[in-house]
C-alpha cells in the first residue's frame, strides 16, 4: 500500500529554506499590514459610515500585503507548493469521508445568502465587500495555508502542521477583536472557534490539492458574514447577534456536522503521520 509522499520538499532552486520561523516572520508581516494598518486607516472613516470604513480598513491595506506575500512566494522559490500538493483522494487509504469538509464549508454560505437583505445593503455596498472579502480570502489563505504551511511540513508532520496553522489562524484575529475592543471572553472564544476553522481549511487544501478552492471558500463565507451582519469589521461580524429564523437548524446541523469533522480531520492527521513513520522504519530496515 503506497504512503503519502512529502511533496513539500525543499527543492533545487530554493533561495530561501523552508524553516518554520520565516513562515511565522511572513505571517507577522501580512498581520502588520492586513490587520494593524487596516485598522488605522478603517479609523479615518466618518463614524457611523460602515461602507467607508469597510473600504479604508480592506481596500488599502489588503494589496500591499498580498503583493508583498506574493513577491515573497515567487521570489522565495516556494511558489509550485505553495500552491499544490498532492491530494488526499490520490493517496492509500484515500478518506473520502474528507470530501466532506469542502462541500458543507461551501453549503454553510450558500443557505444564508437568501436572507441577506440585499436591496438595504445596496449595490455599492455589495461591490466594496465583495472585493474586499476576495483579497481577504486570498491573503490570509496564501500566507496561513500557503507560506505557512510548506515552512512547516519541510521539517514537521501533517498533525504539526494542521495544529500551528490552525492556532496561528485564530491567533492571527485576535488584532482586530483587541482592537473593536471585545472582552477577553470573546477574544478567546472567537480563537478556539477561529482556530477549528482553520483545521477545517488545512483540508480543504489537502483534500483538492489546491489552494485557489480555500481561497475561493474563505472568501465567499466572509462575503455573506460581512453582508448579513451589516458590520465592517471581522470581529464585529463574527459577534452580531443577527436572528437566523428558519435558517437556525440547518446551520446548527451544518456546524455540528463540521465540529465532528474537524475533530475526526485532527485523528486522522495523527494517523497519517503513523503510517508515514511506519513506512520510513520499514524502508530503513525491511525485516522490521
């Protein structure tokens, strides 16, 4: 039974080795900007305006940040893994039970879309966020399960890796929800649940061996957060209270479903690193 392969090695050409450490220096960098200065310059939106201060915090910061990631992505050498790796479904045993994540990551934005209200938001409105919440996706997926990710699986295993992108992922929101001035109840929560996304995402990677689908994913879900909640801030969305009505069970099932997955992704990522140590003592020495 072939094992999965690491396809993340550092390869001839690489000018920068893959070290955990630069990944983390990559993903402080992107938080500087993304985060810190989109909050300064979301502050310069007239209050009460959360179209304007929407566009300052996510249409200003947000390029720079992605230009530097990905100046970094292709100058590093790193660009092919970063953005592909093999896919679980190619590999023994192959976990379609894993194709679940993907599919019910995308049905969870797509239920709520109805009972956004459209014409209060306005076309404006609607255009700004959507381009707002594509970098967002784009950003934060090349530098957390992009960059992040081919630093750590050089040296570590897939449990490591799921692990620290996905804390470095709740983490990592912590700037905006200290900054909307949330208690530290609220921050930690919003990590913990911030944090099992993550893990969520790490297999949306791994399972179509492609970066763009995350993105794609990452992107439509906060498109219909920012829009159903009204709010311009992730950590002001992620706490609005909004009533779901009808909706609530179907999201409830939804999230509950992907609660067991993600616990059920991190036993599976600790196996898989069993099989693969396995297969390399059976390698070294064929008679063990």
């Amino acid at each position: 039974m072939s094992q999965p392969q690491d396809d993340t090695r550092q390869r001839v050409g690489d000018r920068v080795p893959r070290r955990f450490w630069i990944g983390a220096v990559a993903l402080v960098v992107y938080i500087l900007f993304a985060a810190v200065l989109g909050n300064i310059t979301g502050s310069l939106a007239p209050d009460g305006d959360v179209t304007a201060e929407f566009a300052l915090s996510h249409l200003i910061p947000l390029p720079i940040a992605i230009g530097l990631a990905l100046w970094f992505t292709w100058w590093s050498g790193w660009w092919r893994d970063v953005w592909r790796n093999t896919s679980t479904l190619r590999m023994q045993p192959r976990r379609l039970w894993l194709i679940a994540i993907p599919v019910l990551l995308v049905a969870l934005p797509l239920v709520q879309l109805p009972g956004i209200p459209w014409v209060e938001r306005g076309f404006g409105t609607v255009m700004i966020v959507l381009v707002g919440t594509i970098m967002v996706g784009f950003g934060e997926e090349l530098v957390i399960r992009g960059i992040l990710f081919v630093s750590l699986r050089k040296r570590h295993g897939e449990l490591v890796t799921l692990l620290v992108t996905s804390l470095l992922f709740g983490a990592a929101h912590t700037v905006g929800s200290v900054w909307a001035g949330l208690p530290p109840a609220a921050i930690a929560f919003q990590v913990a649940a911030l944090s099992m996304t993550g893990s969520l995402y790490y297999w949306v990677r791994r399972v179509t061996g492609r970066l763009w689908v995350g993105m794609a994913i990452h992107a439509l879900t906060d498109f219909t957060l920012y829009l159903a909640s009204g709010e311009a801030s992730a950590a002001e969305a992620m706490s609005s209270s909004d009533d779901l009505g009808s909706l609530k069970p179907v999201l409830v099932t939804i999230q509950s479903l992907l609660v067991a997955l993600a616990i059920a992704g991190v036993i599976s990522a600790a196996r898989e690193d069993h099989r693969a140590r396995k297969a390399r003592r059976v390698a070294a020495d064929p008679q063990v």
